[in-house]
C-alpha cells in the first residue's frame, strides 16, 4: 500500500519547514509515497530542497517515492534553475501540466 499526498499549491520558503515535517512523518510510515505534484503553482528554491532530500533520503532508507505529475510552474523552475535531470517524475499524461 502507498500513501498518496497531493502537494499544496504554493511550495515556498514559508511552507518548506511544515512540508519537509509532513514528508518526514510519510517516510517513517514505512509505506511507499506517492507524491502528485500536480497542483504546485509557485515554487521556489527552498520547495525545490525539500523534493531534492525526500528523493535523497528515500532512496537511504529504501523507500520508494513516486513524484507524479510535476506541474508546469515546477516544470519551468527546475528548467530555470538548470536542475531538470535532478529528480526523477512520472508522469501519467492525463492533465494538461499547468
């Protein structure tokens, strides 16, 4: 069984302590996470960091977490910040990815 969490709408430096807290408390369930990002309609860098470690600390525990449908303003600010190769979606191809 995976737990689904559909990311909040604004990933910012202001909601990054709380949502790292929330993905903590997910890792430790033992289940795997599936994370819809599909929602997020601003982020920035600190929200970045947060997906960076979730991937990062996953993997170090041997969880798996699936980051779905990234939206197209994540999208553009990983390609603006030249991290596009750095975490790894899936995508399902049923939205439009705004």
């Amino acid at each position: 069984m995976a737990l689904s969490i559909v990311a909040g709408h604004e990933q910012t430096i202001y909601q990054a302590a709380q949502w790292r807290t929330e993905l903590e408390a997910a890792l430790r369930s033992g289940e795997d996470i599936l994370l819809d990002l599909s929602s997020i309609e601003e982020i920035d860098c600190a929200g970045a960091q947060v997906l960076l470690w979730l991937q990062r600390e996953a993997a170090r525990l041997g969880r798996r977490v699936g980051l779905l449908d990234p939206s197209r303003p994540l999208d553009e600010f990983l390609r603006q910040m030249g991290m596009e190769g750095e975490l790894a979606f899936r995508r399902s191809g049923a939205g439009d990815g705004s």
